[in-house]
C-alpha cells in the first residue's frame, strides 16, 4: 500500500476542500487534485510546487502558523511533516482553526531497517515520538488508526542517497561523511517503511 491509496481508502475525496500542510514539491496535492478535491499545499518553501505546478494553489506558511481563514477547510493532511515541525504541539491549535471536519496525519515509525541504516545521517527517533506524543496529547476526537508498510526498491546506493537528500537537502554534510559507512551497511533490495495513521477530528 501507498500513502495515497491508505488515504483514499479512509476518507472521501471528492469535492472537499483538503489543505496537505508541509506539502513539499506539491506531488500529494496534484494528486488529491487528481481524485476530485479543491485541493490546495502550504509548506515553509513552495518555489518548486510553483515550478511544477503552476496552475496549482500555494501558500507559503507553516503548521504553527497557517495561512488560511478560520473554518476555510474540509479535511487538512499532514503527510510525514508533523515530525519536522519544531515543535509539533503548536500546529494542532491552528488545525483545529481551520479545519471543519477531519484532520489526516501519516507519520513513518521509528523501528525498520531502513530507519536503521539512516540514523547515522539523521537519527530521527526524538522527532518522531515527539510527533506521536503531540497527536496524543492533542485533544483531538481519535476516529481511527492504520497501520500499513510503504515498501521502498532500493537497488543502488545512489538511489539511497537520493532518496535521503531529496527529503532534506540540509542532510548533504552528513551524508558525506557517513557514505562509507552506509556503503558496508546497505544490502540492495525491499525496505519495508512501516507508517502509522491517524485520523481525528477536532473538538
């Protein structure tokens, strides 16, 4: 299963307005676009959702701060970005400002063996339990939880890297320094990412 379809299979798409909050180079809101929603992405840097998408609808903010009228939204998704929030608490009073019914967080888990072989360039295990201990403690009506496993082909190193950096072009020094280390480590092949959803409602 892919991020999308555990999405399309929890919630309704079609002709809601969805805001994907940290929505990167904007690829899940073309894609909520695609499934029938007035879709639209706030992230801190939207230069490149504009590049690719120019007809496409971009604002430049944060989840601590987000651009948009009270009660503007239907459902706001935060796809694997609550964790890169500095501090994650904070966006959960602006979501609820904004959203007028379902607020859909996917966050990868800190177990796996493809978590294992990046901690040496970015061990993202804090982050991930502070996100996990934001939802909990958000206050939030919990509807329901997924548990699923992305599953990344990784056959070459350079795929690896790629992968590493275009998440997070800041990680460029410290995969620099560890590219030896990940080469002895990294095995070609299937790395189950194991993902977990949440699915709340404000109140």
């Amino acid at each position: 299963m892919d991020d999308f379809e555990a999405l399309t299979n929890a919630i309704a798409l079609e002709g809601r307005t969805v805001v994907d909050v940290g929505c990167g180079d904007g690829a899940f809101v073309r894609a909520l676009r695609g499934a029938g929603a007035d879709a639209l992405g706030v992230d801190i840097d939207v230069a490149r959702a504009r590049e690719l998408d120019p007809d496409g609808h971009y604002l430049t903010g944060g989840a601590q701060d987000l651009p948009l009228e009270d009660g503007s939204v239907d459902v706001a998704t935060l796809m694997r970005s609550l964790h890169h929030v500095p501090d994650p608490h904070t966006a959960f009073p602006e979501l609820k400002r904004v959203v007028r019914d379902l607020v859909y967080i996917a966050e990868p888990l800190a177990v796996g063996a493809f978590f294992e072989l990046l901690r040496p360039v970015d061990d993202e295990t804090e982050v991930r339990a502070q996100a996990q201990a934001a939802i909990q403690a958000s206050g939030f009506e919990s509807l329901q939880t997924i548990e699923y496993d992305v599953v990344l082909q990784i056959d070459r190193l350079e795929q690896l890297r790629d992968r590493i950096l275009s998440a997070d072009p800041t990680r460029a020094d410290r995969y620099a320094q560890e590219e030896e280390n990940l080469r002895e480590r990294f095995m070609p092949g299937a790395y189950p990412i194991p993902m977990r959803v949440d699915i709340l409602r404000p109140r």
